[in-house]
C-alpha cells in the first residue's frame, strides 16, 4: 500500500486505500471526531509500522489495518534527545563534583577515573537563583558520564555559570574560560560538541570558578538529529496554518486549549509529555515562568502534572516575597493570580493571617456595588468583580461584603442572555463567564435565565462550534459547564477547531490572530507572517512551505482596510509580498496616501494616523516601506530628515521621540533612516562610536533587535570588527531556546517569530557559516601553572589581572611557549603592621626553589609549574637596659634566634660600679649564652629587660685599705716605742712566748692560707665561663645559634678561661 511519509513533526491522517492525506474535517465527516473518543474509523499506526511508513513511505508487509477503517492516524515527531535536561526541567540529574579543593590529576580526562569520593549533587548548583544543590563555591569540579546510542546532527551544550568556565569532553577541553567575570543566564555558553562524542559512554568534565559573589551553574546537553536550520525551520513550520497564517505559541493559549479538553475528558488525545517539556522549558533561571505563571501551573494541573517539591517551595517563596504590605500583590488581578498559584500549589496555608489582603479585596469594591482593579481606578468592571468574589470565596469570607449590593452590579450587566464588562458596553463571550461564575459562587444562578444564556453562547459558536479563538472558545466551555450544559456543544467540531491550534512541533498551542471577531489581535498577522518569510528566506527553505498559499492570505491582509491604521502592518505586508515577488499587487498611490496620513507636520511618522506623537520607529517603517516601493521621491525628504536631526542628542545618540526619554534602539533605527533616504554622510563619528559604547559585556547591544540594528549599521560604515561581533554571535546563540527558536532578550523565555527572525538574519548575514558557528575549536593542552602566596598576606597580578587573597591558590592553563608576568600585588616589599610585627617580600620560588628576589617575574611557560611568593614574617626583637646599650637588637625571622649582647657588663665610677646580674622576660625556649649574653627564641615581638646589681666591693677594699693604713701605723708607732723599753721587759716578754711546736703556726702553711684566699673566686669564674663554652657548643649542635655568633663567643670565652688559668697557675692543656 502507497503512502505518503511525512517529514514534518505533527499528527496526520493517511487514507489507507486511495494512498492520500485526509485533513482532520474529512475524517471527522465520517462520523468519527478525530483523536477523540473510541472510533471505527481512524486506526492508530504502531511504532514499527509508522517507522516503516516514514522510512519506506510504505507500510510493512504483513500489516493489517481492518474494515472499517478510512484512515491510520501517524504521529510525526522531532526527533530530539534531552540527555542532560537542565535543572529547572528536570530533578533527576545528578553530577559527581568536587569545590574548593583541586581534584587529583586525571579527573577531566579519564572515564574510569575514581570519583567515589566525590559528593553526588543536582543541578542547578549555587548559592542563588533557583538551585537544588545549595552550594557556595569558588571552585566548583563536575563530572558526569552518559550515553549516546548514535552519533546525532547536532549535540547542542549549554552552560549557565557565574562566573567562567572551562569544559572536556572526552578529554579533550573545548572551552577556556576560566577567567570570564559574569553573571548566570540561559546561556552563557551554547557548544555543539557533536565531534568530541562516541558512541557508548561519554565523560563530560566542567570546572566552574567563581570570582566573587553569587556562584551558579547549570547546564543542558541536547542530542538533535535534525541540523540547525532544520530545526529553525521546524520553529517556523509548526507556527504556520495554511488557513489562517502564522501565529506564535502561547501559554496562554495552552491554558485554554488543556482546559477545553480537559472539561471535554479529552485531554489524553494530547502528547502530555511533549507538552509538558515545552512548559517546563519556559521556566527562567529563577525557577519561575514569569508573567505567564498563573497559565502556567493551570495547565500543568490540567495535563496531571505535580513540581517536584524544590520547585513548588522555589515559586511558593518567589509569590510570597512579591506580596506587598497592604496584603495585595499591588492589583486585583495580580493578587487573583497570585492567590489562585498558590492555591495550586497548597499553599495558602502559608499565610496565617489573610486579614489584610481582605480588607484590601473589600476596598476595591465602587459605589454601585462593582469592583475595580486597584483603587483610583474610575470605574467598576465586572472582570474584577469575578476576581474579588472568587478571591473572598477562597479565603472563606464572602460574607465581607456586601451581597445585594454585588448582586445589583452583576445583574446590571446581564441582558440578552450574556453579560457584558459594563452595564453599558455590549454582551461578549468572557464577561458572561465572569458572570454566571460571580453568581455561582453567590448562590444566585436563579438571577439569570440559564436556558438563554446557554442559546446565547450557542449561537455565538455557530455552525462552526468554536470561535476560532482559543480563549472565547474556553470562556463559552467553562461556562456551560458552570451551567451544566456540555452537551449543548458539538464537541467533535470544538475539539477539531482546538487541535487546529495545536503547535505540532512543540505541543503548545497556537493564539488565533486571524478571527475577524478580535480586530485588535488580527492587527498583528502580517507581521508574523513578515518575520516568518524573511526566516525561511535566509534559510533558503522559502519552498517548504506553500507560498501561492500565504501570498493570498498577505493579499488578504494588504486588502483589509484595518490594516493600513497601524504603520507597523503596512510596512510588513509590503515586505511580506516583496519577498513573495508579489510587489506588483501592491497600489503603491493608496500605500502612499496612508502613509501621509501617519505624517506629523514636523516630518516625522505616528503609529496611528489619529493619535500619538511622531517617533523614529514609525518613521523607520514609513522610510523602509516607501523605499521597497522605489517611493523616497514622493515624500520630502528634507523635511524627513531635519525630523530625525532633531532628536539627536550632544553625545551623538537620538531620541526615541521629541518628548520621550532616551532609548536603546533609537540610535540604531535613526542611522538606519538616514541611510536609507541617502544621507549616511549625516552620521557622524560621535553615533557610531556611542553604538559601539553600547554593546554590553554579554556581547548584545542591549534586546536581539537593536543587536541586529546595531550590526547593520557597523558593517555599513566598516566598523564593525571581529571582536565585537565575535560577542555578538555568542549573545545571539545564548538566545536559542530548545524549540529552535530565539528568545528577544536575556531574562525571557518564550521563542518568537519575531525575535527568530532578527536571530537567524544576524547569523546568517554575519557569520560565516550557521551550523559551524556553534562548534569549538579543539583547545590543545597546556602546561598547568600553579600561582600561590605563602603565606597569603598579598593578592598577585597574573599578566595585568588582579587575583585576590580568597582565590588562591590560582591554577590555569598556560599555551606552550607563551609568556606570563607574575607581580606581588603589593606596593612595597615590606608590609610593616606596627606592633612589632612585618612580612618581607623574599622571592619567587619554582618547585621549592628561588628563582627571583624581585617582587615582579616574566616567564616563558612551556612545562607545567608550582610558582609561590614567598613573604617571610619577622619580629623585632629588643631589650631595655638602664646601663650600657644592647647589641643584636632588630628585625628577626619567625622560627629563628636573636642573639642580645650587652656592650659592657659592668660600668661605674672608681669606686662604686654597675654590674649585669640578669634578664628578665625570658621563655623556656631561650638559652643564656654568657654574662650580658642570651639568645632568643623568635615567635613574636620581645622585649627583654636587663636586671643590673649595685657593686660596692671597691669602696669596701678602700676603706679596709685605710684600716690597714692605720693599724700599720700605730702597729710602727708600738714597734718604735717597744724597741726603746728596758732589756728586762725583753727579757720577760720572751720569757712568755711559747716554744716552738706549742700552738704557733708554722711560716709556710700560714702564708699558703694567705695566698689561698683571693683565688676562690678566680676558680669559680673559670668554672663559669668553662660551662659556658659547653652551653654553646650545645646551642650550636642545636642550630639555635648563628656561626658568627658562635666563633665570636667562642674566642671570647676561651681567651677568658686561658687569662684565669695563668693566674691560677694551671697549665695549658691545649
């Protein structure tokens, strides 16, 4: 059997016997909604029978696909892997890391590498933003192994990191930005890594460093077996109906698509897991979903979906931290969605006094009984009427207000069997639901006649039975089934019309700009179906897509007279049909006159012809339009440009208007009008070099637009380097989201046509090569060098860039051959702290060994290096003394010994001295080395005190001198006197003198204890310095003193101890 295979993802019925595609109505005609229900008449295509009709274009042999059954219903889907989901879509992805410790060698490059004592965290990790491994770093090591089954198209890596990173895959580093100073955004780094991937087990190896501040990262790995172009162009695809145009997906929409199937019991016809990886995808780096989160956690409830317990805490925390001290969220509505999402999430038990957001609800609530969106506003709607009822209903205090009175508003608005937003405006499907909900909640359905209003919502639904707008067709499902009248609805042609809305691709679904009832909305049609052209132009895949198709529907467009009120639509229609080839349908006088109609009299062009002031946007468009008409000539052109002059600022940039504020992309649009009225000469050097002043350091120039505006105007006037747009391209691949699409700005989540259009024209007009853009050139392995302060008391400078205290010790990777200079960041070699107390600069040291005293070294890297500075604490070391002076006082190392000397041991005058008796403030780990001699122990500043004795043994000598003077001389005067006495008393006197041997002492052993005496103190002095000698010889074998110290001491003592021995009369026995 013949088919046709579908290349593009999507759900399509094949007829199984003619061997033709039916659309989904045919199927439907014949009695059988499609993807609804149990049937006869579609039949499901299993796995391996689909793969055999997308591969063979048949179905195998074998097959059998009974009667009845007009059609085998395929699902076509991208074939994309998620191998590494970030951490904001997934809680189950688990990494090997290491922080703050260098990993042991082999880590980045090994797959069998021992990381089993590594910890085991979740991505994200940090220490803010939306993280699941709480972690602050400075250095951050990850590993994680995975596997790839085939070798895809394209292996997309993504990496949010703050700061620098640098990556292996496989062993081989294919990023090197280590140093990057920056904040985390998705992304910071988009890779494909498709040429460093095998088959089987892959090792992919990260080192995040932190150089201050918050520490964050994240990362993705997505295996994609499309290239990229397909893949943008399955973006642009799957945003296009062939009946109605292109139209972006929409959370929103996705609401109320999941909520109409879901009241329908017809949510499993959708893919859930597909859908739910799109919504997941739109979280942003801070957990949440931003201004879609109420839409959001709605649908994720309708498709059964829970957060994991993290995410539910990350938003519960992120909604309470918004909430005001008034008890609002600063309006109703706000607070309704913000009540209603934590409702979602069970936590409104997380605020145990509601009294004030109460009292709040009750203070929006008019004098006619209505209420207001918040508090100066004029008037009552009944929207916010359904807010506030539904909010006090949840907080269980309806009886706060006022209930007749709410009542009469309500009913106010009822007539014709719908409601309206005011009494006095007209009925619309949203404000019945307001409404009928209001009266439900107030037990006061019985109001209203609920058969009319069910007729009314009917016929508003029409043969059709859908709006063709996916949020009327929610507002009419919701209330009949308030009403309990579902069955009041066809809903095979409801859910067909749903369906049509459906996103093939991605699963979300589509906004319906195209209903002629939502004037507003359809206004922006052209302009999608414009950027959607020029992406498939650039891409050269205008002929995917059938273009005799969308030619009439812009036709369409340009012959809608709604479309020429707004200047941004007629720009794009013209634009949309020049890339059609089509300019020749265009009436170039009536696109003329409209535009003239938008001109101010100034020169320059409003957004509407009725209201608003000229800005250079408007006047860009009007400029542009008349130019692909070949219409500059028919306008003044010197009133045009004297318009845009005017808004030039001194500093060369231009206004958004006359009277608006300065913005970004002003400056950009204002050159590009000039050029296009040929007055580029206009442009002087201040604009251009204010554009380049304006690129930011993620490489954009502020949203994806003005980058693209940016760039043309650059290259126009030839400055445009490879510096800035090398940044540029990174910036606008960081936008990238998974669905292939672009986002507008950092910060955003949701891909758009818009913002894909500027993405795809900047790569493709200014990058080489779309796909190779992504891929990095393989960085070959350097030498490692290994920058340390010891101990760290000063920061160092490595090639100019200034490395703080808490980074180090600081490792990179140096290219063979390169030379780096290596500088003590520090003004002066000698850091003195005042209290005794100072660090000397000492040198560089290689691997232990001093390589330079200077406190800045150039090397030449070409073999990995451990480099330390090396700074040597010293202490002052001295010591007071009322007499003499000290010698050896100063500066010492930590670790060392200082000697102290005093100059002399003893001073005085002739008669009373001043003698050294001992020091004081000694430790047990300092050693006397001599008199007046001590070495010290240096830990610390010291200060010693030298403790000196009061020696009167002179004075003492003199006067035993005197005495002896004067017994001499009375012993003479005795002596003279005896001599003359009588011979008798001679006689007599020898008569009593004792005979020898009786008592008297014999002359030699008398004289010998005279000489005795005055030696003592001699031998005790020599037996001092003898100890002396030995005590140093110890403090020497010890270390502990210096061999200057020692040779000087030593000549000292034993000249000293050979001076005593020869007054001892001791021989020498050297």
């Amino acid at each position: 059997i013949d088919v046709t295979a579908p290349s593009t993802p999507g759900t399509y019925y094949i007829g199984f016997f003619a061997g033709w595609m039916y659309s989904p109505d045919e199927v439907a005609s014949n009695d059988h909604p499609p993807r609804y229900g149990d049937g006869d008449d579609v039949w499901d295509m299993s796995q391996s029978d689909w793969e055999s009709v997308v591969r063979y274009g048949r179905a195998p042999e074998g097959a059998f696909y009974p009667m009845p059954g007009r059609a085998v219903r395929v699902v076509v889907q991208g074939a994309r892997k998620l191998v590494i989901p970030r951490g904001g879509m997934s809680n189950v992805v688990s990494w090997k890391y290491l922080y703050d410790e260098y990993p042991s060698i082999g880590w980045n490059k090994n797959l069998t590498f021992d990381d089993s004592g590594w910890h085991i965290g979740r991505t994200p990790f940090g220490n803010c933003l939306f993280r699941r491994t709480n972690l602050y770093f400075r250095d951050l090591y990850l590993r994680k192994v995975f596997v790839v089954d085939a070798i895809p198209r394209a292996a997309i890596l993504s990496i949010a990191s703050d700061d620098g990173v640098e990556v292996w895959v496989n062993g081989k580093k294919i990023l090197n930005d280590i140093s990057g100073a920056h904040s985390a955004n998705y992304w910071n780094y988009r890779l494909d890594v498709t040429p460093y991937l095998k088959l089987g087990e892959n090792l992919l190896a990260i080192h995040v460093r932190n150089l201050g501040g918050n520490a964050y990262f994240d990362c993705a790995l997505v295996l994609e077996s499309k290239s990229l172009e397909e893949i943008v162009l399955d973006f642009v695809i799957g945003r296009f109906n062939p009946d109605i145009g292109f139209s972006d997906d929409y959370m929103d929409a996705t609401f109320y698509a999941t909520s109409i199937l879901k009241a329908l019991e017809s949510i499993d016809i959708l893919e859930k897991d597909k859908l739910i990886e799109w919504i997941l995808s739109q979280r942003s780096i801070h957990g949440d979903f931003g201004g879609w989160q109420y839409y959001a956690l709605k649908s994720l409830s309708n498709l059964g979906f829970e957060l994991d317990a993290e995410s539910k805490e990350n938003l519960i925390e992120s909604i309470l931290s918004r909430k005001c001290e008034d008890g609002s969220w600063c309006t109703l509505q706000v607070t309704y969605e913000a009540l209603e999402e934590l409702s979602l999430l069970n936590a409104l038990n997380r605020v145990q006094d509601w009294s004030k957001t109460v009292e709040f609800i009750c203070s929006l609530q008019a004098a006619d009984g209505g209420f207001k969106n918040y508090i100066d506003e004029p008037r009552s709607y009944l929207e916010y009427t359904y807010y506030a009822i539904r909010l006090l209903y949840i907080l269980n205090s309806i009886d706060k207000i006022n209930k007749n009175k709410v009542l009469e508003f309500i009913i106010s608005c009822y007539k014709n069997g719908a409601f309206s937003n005011r009494p006095e405006e007209a009925e619309r499907v949203d404000a019945t639901f307001w409404g009928v909900k209001s009266l439900e909640i107030l037990n006061s359905l019985e109001k209203i006649d609920s058969s009319r209003v069910v007729d009314r919502i009917v016929s508003w639904l029409g043969d059709k039975g859908s709006f063709g707008y996916l949020g009327w067709d929610y507002y009419a499902v919701m209330t009949l089934q308030t009403l309990g009248k579902l069955n009041k609805l066809n809903k095979a042609k409801l859910i067909s019309n749903v369906m049509l809305h459906e996103n093939p691709i991605s699963g979300a679904f589509k906004s319906e700009w195209g209903t002629p009832c939502i004037v507003a909305c359809a206004l922006t049609t052209p302009c999608t179906a414009a950027w959607a052209l020029r992406i498939l132009v650039n891409l050269k895949m205008l002929d995917r897509i059938d273009v005799e198709k969308v030619k009439q529907l812009i036709l369409n467009y340009g012959f809608d007279v709604r479309y020429y009120q707004f200047m941004e639509d007629m720009h794009c229609v013209v634009y949309s049909l020049k890339i059609l080839n089509a300019l020749h349908y265009v009436d170039d006088r009536k696109i003329l006159d409209e535009l003239l109609k938008h001109q101010s009299d100034d020169g320059g062009f409003k957004v509407y012809e009725t209201c608003g002031e000229p800005d250079i946007w408007s006047t860009y468009l009007a400029v542009d339009t008349l130019s692909m008409l070949n219409m500059i000539s028919a306008v003044d052109k010197t009133k045009i440009v004297n318009y845009v002059l005017s808004l030039k600022n001194p500093d060369g940039s231009f206004r958004f208007s006359k009277n608006a504020e300065w913005c970004e992309v002003a400056t950009p649009l204002a050159v590009e009008t000039l050029i296009l009225l040929g007055e580029s000469r206009l442009v002087d050097e201040k604009t251009i070099d204010f554009i380049l002043r304006s690129q930011r350091d993620d490489g954009g120039f502020g949203d994806i637009f003005n980058t693209y505006l940016s760039l043309k105007v650059l290259d126009y006037f030839k400055r445009l380097d490879k510096n800035v747009l090398t940044k540029a391209i990174r910036y606008v691949l960081s936008l990238q989201n998974l669905d292939g699409g672009f986002r507008w700005r950092e910060g955003e989540m949701q891909s758009s046509l818009s913002s894909t259009d500027y993405g795809v024209s900047i790569l493709k007009q200014f990058a080489a090569d779309f796909a190779s853009v992504l891929v990095p050139t393989l960085i070959e392995e350097y030498p490692v060098v290994r920058v340390d302060v010891k101990p760290r008391v000063s920061a160092v400078r490595i090639d100019g860039v200034h490395y703080t205290r808490e980074r180090l010790p600081l490792t990179f990777e140096s290219e063979g051959g390169t030379s780096h200079t290596f500088q003590v960041a520090s003004d002066a070699r000698v850091a003195d702290y005042g209290n005794g107390t100072r660090r000397v600069f000492v040198g560089w040291y290689e691997d232990g060994k001093l390589i330079s005293s200077e406190p800045s070294l150039t090397l030449v890297v070409n073999r990995s290096m451990n480099l330390e500075a090396r700074w040597e604490t010293q202490y002052f070391i001295t010591a007071s003394t009322p007499y003499s002076s000290v010698m050896g006082e100063g500066w010492y190392s930590e670790g060392s010994f200082a000697v102290l000397e005093l100059q002399d041991r003893e001073v005085g005058g002739p008669l009373v001295r001043y003698v050294f008796d001992r020091w004081e403030g000694l430790e047990p780990e300092d050693r006397v080395l001599g008199p007046g001699i001590v070495s010290v122990y240096v830990d610390g500043p010291r200060v010693l005190r030298a403790v000196w004795r009061v020696d009167y043994s002179r004075v003492y000598a003199l006067a035993f001198i005197l005495f002896a003077g004067a017994v001499a001389a009375g012993f003479l005067v005795y002596s003279r006197r005896r001599r003359s006495a009588p011979a008798a008393a001679t006689v007599a006197v020898a008569a009593r003198t004792p005979p020898s041997g009786e008592g008297a002492q014999p002359p030699v052993e008398k004289a010998a204890a005279i000489a005795e005496a005055p030696l003592d103190p001699l031998r005790a002095e020599l037996r001092e310095y003898e100890n002396y000698l030995r005590r140093l010889e110890s403090l020497r074998a010890e270390g502990k003193v210096s061999e200057r110290v020692y040779q000087a001491l030593k000549k000292e003592y034993e000249a000293r101890i050979e001076e005593l021995k020869k007054k001892l009369g001791i021989p020498d026995t050297k």
